[in-house]
C-alpha cells in the first residue's frame, strides 16, 4: 500500500474513531425515565426526546425512532409520535424482570442508529416484614429473623431500628 493511501486509511480511522466516542459522550437524545423499576403486571410509558442537533444532522424527527427491547423492535401500535423531538412506547402487563430499551433511529431513512438505552426492571414492593423475633446475647450482639413475605424480584434492603 502506498504511503498516500496508508495516510488516508488511518485518516479516516481516526475521524470514525473521533465520531464514534463524540457519539458516545453526547447521545443523540435521552430516555425518560432514565431508571426505571415498574411494578409487575402495571402499565408502563417511557419518552425518547431527540436533541435538536441530532435533528439536523442525520436528517431525522421523532417519526424515525424505533423502540426496540432486548435488540428486539417493539411493534408500531405501542408506539406514538408525541411531536417532532419525542416518541413514546407504553407496555401492558409488565412481566419481564429485566429488559434492555432502546431508543433507534433511522438516520437518513435507512442505518438504524443508537441513541440511547436504559435497563427496566420490574418486581413488586416488599410485604410488610412479620414473625420478627431477636436475641439479644450478654447485652452486646443482636440477632433477628423475619418473614419477608413474596419475593421482591428486585434488589431490597431492610432496616431494623432497635432499642434497648
């Protein structure tokens, strides 16, 4: 390979590399909400809002985004156009304890593009705790078991205040 053609190649890797982490310090747009814990079996609606640049520069409004959930596109009727910047998707009878969400686009109509992605979860609120019984050794340690009820499905932490 010629020198001129070397130049060029690691040119244009640099200004695709340079692209591509511009991308990934300034997305395109933003999911609302940003992390979101649904109750199981309800209803959800997230936003995708796309920047006004992002607008202008792959030649895009908000009817070019596609929401798809673990890389899979969510059908067209849970989708609505709110306005040219913003999109939402709404789910029914949320089950699933984890999806990844995506907001796409279709940059100049045809190269489906990343915006931006959350991680939703879904689980139910802690029961209240019953059965609760402590042990007290020599006055210093104190040790406690409870009934948490149902499982959470999500990460859940319990604070027993005490006395004595």
């Amino acid at each position: 390979m010629s020198a001129p053609r070397i130049w060029l190649a690691q040119a244009l890797l640099f200004f695709l590399t340079t692209e591509s982490i511009g991308q990934l310090l300034e997305p395109c747009g933003y999911i609302y909400p940003e992390f979101p814990v649904v109750q199981r079996g309800s209803n959800f609606t997230a936003i995708c809002v796309l920047k006004e640049a992002c607008l202008q520069h792959y030649y895009v409004n908000a009817s070019y985004i596609v929401w798809k959930t673990n890389h899979a596109a969510v059908p067209r009727e849970q989708v609505t156009v709110i306005n040219r910047t913003t999109s939402s998707v709404t789910f029914t009878d949320v089950v699933l304890p984890s999806v990844q969400l995506t907001c796409n686009i279709l940059s100049f109509g045809q190269i489906e593009q990343n915006v931006y992605g959350v991680t939703m979860l879904s689980g139910f609120p802690p029961d209240k705790p019953t059965n609760l019984t402590c042990i007290v050794n020599e006055g210093k340690n104190m040790l406690c078991q409870w009934d948490p009820g149902r499982e959470t499905y999500l990460e859940t932490n319990y604070t027993l205040k005490s006395e004595w």
